[in-house]
C-alpha cells in the first residue's frame, strides 16, 4: 500500500541536492521520512481508523530527525512514537515529508508534480497526459518571475488549460513546503509563497488546511479510489465498467460501517 498506493517506491529516485539539504544526508532522513508513513500505515490498519486520517489525522509517528525537521521539540533519539501534529498543515499524509519528497524533483518544487499526485492517489481523478506537440514545462521558482505567474502564463496555451485549472491549485497549496517537506513561507528569491487556489468546481481555499478541508467533503470519491487501487492490485487487473455497480456498493457500504480502514481492506477481501 505504501510503496504502491502512495507511490514511496520511488522515494530516492531523485533524491535533494546535497549542498542544499544536507539534513536529509547527515540525519539518514529518506529511511525515516518512509517509516513515518509506513507506521502511520499500520496504525490505521491496526486501529481500524477512518480512512479519512489518511487527510486529516491529527498524529503521526516521528524520531528525533523528523521532529528537527518539521521543528517540533522535545523529541529525542531514533524510536518512533506517536506523536501530536503541532501545525495544521502537517495533518494527513499530506504532511508527511516521505510523499512531500517524493513529489518534488530534488532541486525544488513543482506545483503540476504535487497536483497530479493528489488527483491521482487521493481523489482517483489522473489528468489526461500532456499532448505531444506541447513543449515541457519546468518551473524555476529562483528566477524574477513567480511560480504562479509562470504557470499563469502556461495556461494561456488552449491546449494546457483545461488540465492544468484541476492541476495547479491543488499543487500550489503544497508549495508551503520546501523538497524535502520543511515548512517554508518564501522562496529563495524572497517571494512570498502563495498556498491559495481555486478548484474546477468554484471551491476555493487560502492554505493545504483549507484544500483538505473540501477533499474530505469528497470521502466518497476517496474511498472509491482506494477501492479500486486495492482491487486493482487484489484481482490483478484494470476495474472496468462492468466493475462500478461493485464498487460502488462497497463504497456505500464501507460508509455504512464507519469508513474503518480495516474494515476496507476485508470488504476489498471480500468482494
């Protein structure tokens, strides 16, 4: 589920410049960010948590590392232990520095990466790839021109509009956070970073706070997701149409037991 679902398999695939970053080097940080979530994992199957805490929970598990990370105090040595999430925008996986780090490109961030990692593994909705005739787009968030402005400008392009307004601003409620997931409020050009967006459908928000907020009003469209992921790895094969009247009643009646995570797992089991 961790590697797969949550796409920590490619954790150190493009790992941060060392000059740059060199917390993540010197506090053997890649190892801890995957445990992190890889705990958090196992507590929402052990626990029978909703699997809305994938979102919103309010813990996590961290050693003294993490904790340096995230500036949390009074942390000490490499046990991990549930831990209290002091900042808001930590709550969720969303805050975890493993699907933080995974999501940039080792040198700085990308609100498009970011944004297509949410519309994929939590709202199940991946954009169409881009076409072959449009060029490459590669954000450089140190250069005189804002990030936002950049992909504003991209936008202009009738090719790129339609996927990039579900794209970005849920990618740009992440740029609070640096490559490897430390809590940022500008760049290294000293321009403010800007969290807020507007989604397809009018809802807008102010911070990843507020973003997770409107995806939790969406548990249904989360939960189908993760049903059909998981049948999708249990049965090994592509869901179809023909396989909607199915999950849709699993959806309704994961809904009907509480949204446990374990409970998923065995309907998923047991479809």
């Amino acid at each position: 589920f961790v590697d797969l679902i949550l796409t920590l398999k490619d954790l150190g695939s493009q790992p941060p410049d060392d000059r740059a970053f060199r917390i993540y080097f010197e506090r053997n940080l890649q190892k801890y960010m995957y445990e992190e979530t890889l705990y958090f994992t196992q507590h929402l199957f052990e626990e029978n948590r909703p699997f809305t805490d994938l979102i919103d929970a309010d813990y996590t598990f961290i050693n003294e590392p993490l904790s340096e990370l995230y500036g949390y105090e009074g942390i000490r040595g490499l046990e991990f232990r549930k831990t209290q999430v002091q900042d808001p925008a930590r709550k969720g996986v969303l805050g975890h520095a493993s699907i933080l780090t995974v999501t940039a490109n080792g040198i700085d961030t990308s609100p498009v990466i970011r944004g297509v990692w949410i519309l994929e593994n939590i709202l199940g909705a991946p954009p169409s790839p881009p076409p072959p005739d449009v060029e490459p787009f590669d954000p450089d968030t140190r250069g005189a021109v804002s990030l936002r402005d950049q992909l504003e400008k991209h936008r202009q392009n009738p090719t790129c509009f339609e996927c990039h307004r579900k794209i970005d601003p849920l990618g740009f409620a992440l740029e609070s956070f640096d490559p490897i997931g430390q809590s940022r409020t500008v760049y290294e050009n000293e321009i403010n970073v800007d969290g807020s967006g507007m989604l397809p459908d009018g809802a807008s928000f102010e911070s990843v706070t507020e973003l997770k907020e409107i995806l939790l009003s969406r548990r249904s469209q989360i939960a189908r997701m993760l049903i059909t992921k998981l049948l999708t790895f249990g049965a090994g094969r592509r869901m179809e149409a023909a396989d909607r009247r199915e999950i849709d009643r699993l959806v309704e009646q994961l809904h009907e037991q509480g949204d446990g995570f374990t409970d998923l797992i065995e309907l998923v089991a047991l479809s």
